[in-house]
C-alpha cells in the first residue's frame, strides 16, 4: 500500500501553485484523501494574501537570496546590543535598503508569473521581509514558504507567538523550508489561431479573479489605515497626557519658585535679626567683662 505524504509535503505543494489554482488544487487534493486523516486538515488549509504568496514564491524561486538575507539580519541582531545612537541609525537605513531592493526582485518575480504587485502589497511584502531580519522566529515562518498573511513587528519586542502560528498555513510550517522552484520558461510562440469556445467564461473568471485580488488588496490597505489611525488617537492622547502633565509640572514649579523667593526674604529678616543679637550679645559681653574685671579690683584692696 502507498504510503500517504504528510501534510507539510502537501502544502509545499499547494503553496508553490498559482495564487488563482490554490483553492481548486487543495479542494481536489483534500477529495483525493476522503477517509483518510489528511483530509480535513488539506481542506482547511487557507488560500494566501497575496503578499503572502510573493513572499513564499520569493522564497521558492530565490532561496539563497533570502538565506543570505536572513543571515543578515541574525549578524545584525547579535551586533545591535553593542552599538551607538548612531550606528543604530546607520543599522536601520542598511537594512531598509536591503529590504527594499529583495522587494523590487520579489514584484519582478511575480511579475514573471503574471501577477501586477501593487504599491500596498509591495509594503507588505518589506514589512515582511524586515520581520524576518529583526525576528528571527518570523524569518523561519518566512523560510518555510507557507505564509498565508504578510508579518509586521515593531522590531522592539518578538513577534507574538500565536499572531505567527495563524500567518503560516500549519504550526508545523516553522522549521520547515520550501522546495526550490524554477522560473517558468516561455514555450514558443503559438500562430495557430483556434477558436475558443470558453472565451467568455474564462474572461468572467479572470474579472472575478481582478475582483477578488482587488478587494483583498483594498481590505488589507483598509485595515492598515485603521491600524495606522488608531496609533495616531492612541499617541495623541499620549501627548495630551503629557502635556497637561507638563502644564501641572509647571505650575507646581511656579508655586515652588514663589515659595523660595518668600523663603529668601524670610531668611534675609533672620539674618538681620541674628546680626543685631549678635551685636548686642557682644556689647553684653565687653560689659559683663568690664563689670567683673572692677569687682576683681574692689576685691583686692
């Protein structure tokens, strides 16, 4: 009896396809194995974003590319805690570099493979792409090539751990690396022309597939400016807090400086009254000193 492939070999499979022959090749694949435990496991895995899908074809296409990339970013990570201000700074830009020309060769890829990478997927792309440099757990769920959603981190703190497990296909992806794939070679050209009789079907399908990629490109566009709107609320409010922290700052340190400057004149009074004492403790003194000496001299008579 054939031995059955794991399901990590089935998903590589699935997820070196086609962005538009997923679905229907893991619906076929899972009805392959009706009876058998795979099959609702291949059923539920999740069709790609379509970051997500350049990200993994990059993978496949350019994996020493991106090995070299993640090596990188673990140089850089173990360099960081040792650096300046402004090494940090020239760290940063280096890797924004770096990032940005690997997604430039990831739109190209994809492009190869018929798919326009528009400027808010390519954002995602190298937002993903710099997880996998300053994380090193996004940069194994990134090797693995089962990304199903695009990876954002702050760079500050890892990567949460179950926001990681959903962005690849199984929980298993991590440690896992993608087989390689080659880039598709253009057969020659066909002269014949040859009717067609499902032109407008597949004209139908291609419009719904612009449709479906288009709104999954305007929900994650959408969801980043909700994202990116509520940090600005959260810091305005931040600073609005602080402000009126410094407000209270401010009169507390005007009170504290009239209290001084009422203290400096009290302290002068108490100055002026300690010299005129000490004046007449001095004058008691010569007295007290002069009415003793005549009392010794009455005294030795």
């Amino acid at each position: 009896m054939e031995a059955l492939p794991d399901l990590l070999e089935i998903a590589d499979e699935l997820y070196s396809l086609p962005l538009s022959e997923f679905t229907p090749a893991r619906d076929a694949r899972a009805k392959e194995l009706k009876g058998t435990p795979l099959a609702a496991r291949v059923k539920a895995l999740r069709k790609p974003s379509t970051a997500a899908w350049v990200v993994d074809l990059l993978v496949r296409r350019e994996g020493a590319q991106v090995d070299q990339v993640l090596s990188v970013g673990a140089a850089l990570r173990e360099a960081q805690a040792a650096m300046s201000a402004g090494e940090l700074r020239a760290l940063t830009k280096q890797r924004r570099q770096v990032t940005a020309a690997v997604t430039t060769q990831a739109r190209r890829i994809a492009a190869e493979e018929g798919l326009r990478v528009t400027e808010a997927v390519a954002e995602q792309v190298e937002a993903t792409l710099t997880a996998a440099m300053v994380d090193a757990e996004c940069g194994r769920a990134v090797r693995s090539g089962l990304l199903v959603s695009a990876l954002r981190t702050t760079g500050v703190e890892p990567m949460d751990a179950d926001e990681l497990a959903f962005a690849v296909a199984v929980p298993e992806a991590l440690g896992f690396q993608a087989t390689p794939r080659e880039a598709p070679r253009p057969g020659p050209p066909d002269l014949r022309v040859v009717p067609d009789p499902d032109r407008e079907a597949k004209a139908r399908a291609a419009a719904q597939e612009r449709l479906d990629a288009a709104t999954e490109e305007y929900d994650a566009a959408r969801a980043a400016h909700e994202e990116a709107d509520a940090e600005v609320e959260r810091l305005n409010a931040r600073a609005l807090q602080l402000q009126a922290e410094i407000d209270e700052l401010r009169r507390r340190l005007a009170d504290l400086e009239e209290q001084s400057d009422e203290l400096d004149e009290e302290v002068a009074e108490a100055e002026e009254v300690r010299d005129g004492a000490a004046a007449e403790l001095r004058a008691a003194s010569a007295e007290r000193d002069a009415a003793q000496a005549a009392l010794d001299r009455l005294s030795d008579r």
